[in-house]
C-alpha cells in the first residue's frame, strides 16, 4: 500500500517500486540572466554598458515571475535570483567604479561634460543650441571633455584644432556632421598638442555663438579655449 502513488501525489513510481518526482526543465530565462549578471562587471569599462545589467535584471524578473506561474513546469528560481543579485551588484560596483574615476580625472574647478549633452533636442530647429550649453557660456564655466581632434594639414605643434565624438567622424566616413558635433579648440599660452587618433581630455572656458548654428551651411557654435589637455 505504501507504493501506491497518493492523490494529488505528484511523484510516480519508478521500475523499483521508488516514488520519483515529475520532470520539470530549467527556465531559460533564470540561466541567461546569471550570464548578463556576471557580464555586469563590464560596466567598469563604459557608462553605455549599463545596458547589460538592465537586462539582467529584466531577464531574472521575467524567469521569477514565469517560474511562480508554472510551478510544475519550470525551476530555477535559484538561479534567477543569482542573476538578479549579480546584475544590481556588479552593475552598481560598475558605476561606482566610473564614478570615481571620473572625480579623479577631471581637475578641481571644471565641470564634466559630453559632445552629447551639447546637442539640441530632436526636431527642435527653433533652439538650436540647448539650455545647458547657453548656461555653461554664460557663466564662463571651464568644462572637462573628452573627443577626437579631427585630422588636419598640421600633425605637430597644433594651437587650433576641431573637436569631434568619433574617429568615424573623417572625410571619408561620414559627411553629415552636425554643425552641434564640432567644438573649435584653441590652446592658450604654450600649450600644443600633436595629432593622435586616440581620445584626448580636454579642458577650457566654453563659449558659445547661437548664430553659427543657424548659419545655412552649418557654422561651428561651440567654441574651448582650451587650457588643459592630456
């Protein structure tokens, strides 16, 4: 009688009169979700890998949620919950770890900024130029930045020179660049630079010209007198 499988007794007998419990398979999701968790830690690398541990945790979410809806379908809530800890973990070590990076590398009095937060909004012709630069040129704010001198005649003992985001940014790369994407450096004092094709740091008083954004054939508005570089 012992043998004999209960009601409601999920567990079936096996060839030696054993009770063995039904086959439930892994949740996909739960095992993919430990993967973008460890590959959290590349968040140290760039602000733009955040990516990975917002999957992450999509993905630990869902196989939680999945896994509570067919509990005699799907396990994994072990691991689903590992991914869950390991993308909020490594992903917050991450941004920390930029975090400080970044207050250490940008000089006492500058503010940091990006090419990208000196873009207008999209579809907005009316303003060109958005609130934040206006703000920087008038209260004479050095900024921190970080680009690519655009490649010119000069390669050494440069004083003035184009900033831009990207080294795709070239003659032969890309054509349309936005008047917005280009700042104009010019170094101060005995301060030159050589052409490299890796990203510089860059560091200076911002100054802004509205009326070359809305020039037809595109102006260059943004302007750095630039008095540090590394």
């Amino acid at each position: 009688m012992d043998n004999e499988p209960r009601p409601n007794d999920s567990r079936l007998p096996d060839s030696a009169g054993r009770k063995v419990a039904d086959y439930r398979s892994v949740c996909r999701l739960a095992v993919v979700s430990v993967a973008f968790g460890l590959l959290s830690i590349l968040t140290v690398f760039h602000w733009s890998l955040f990516t990975i541990p917002l999957i992450g945790v999509v993905l630990a979410w869902t196989a939680l949620v999945r896994i509570s809806e067919l509990p005699d379908e799907l396990i994994g809530r072990g691991l689903a919950w590992t991914g869950l800890g390991l993308s909020l973990a490594l992903g917050t070590l991450g941004g920390g770890g930029l975090a400080v990076a970044l207050m250490v590398e940008v000089p006492h009095g500058y503010r940091a900024i990006s090419i990208d937060d000196l873009q207008p909004e999209e579809g907005n012709k009316a303003e060109p130029i958005p609130e934040l630069a206006l703000d920087l040129d008038e209260k004479k704010q050095k900024v921190f930045i970080k680009g690519f001198i655009y490649p010119g005649p000069q390669n050494y003992g440069i004083k003035r020179f184009i900033l831009v985001p990207t080294l795709g940014h070239c003659n032969f790369c890309r054509k349309d660049l936005k008047s917005t994407e280009i700042i104009l450096v010019t170094l101060s004092g005995d301060l030159t630079t050589e052409y490299r094709a890796d990203r510089i740091s860059l560091g200076g008083k911002f100054q802004v010209n509205p009326n070359q954004a809305r020039l037809p054939s595109g102006g260059v508005p943004y302007r750095i007198m630039g008095d540090y570089l590394k």
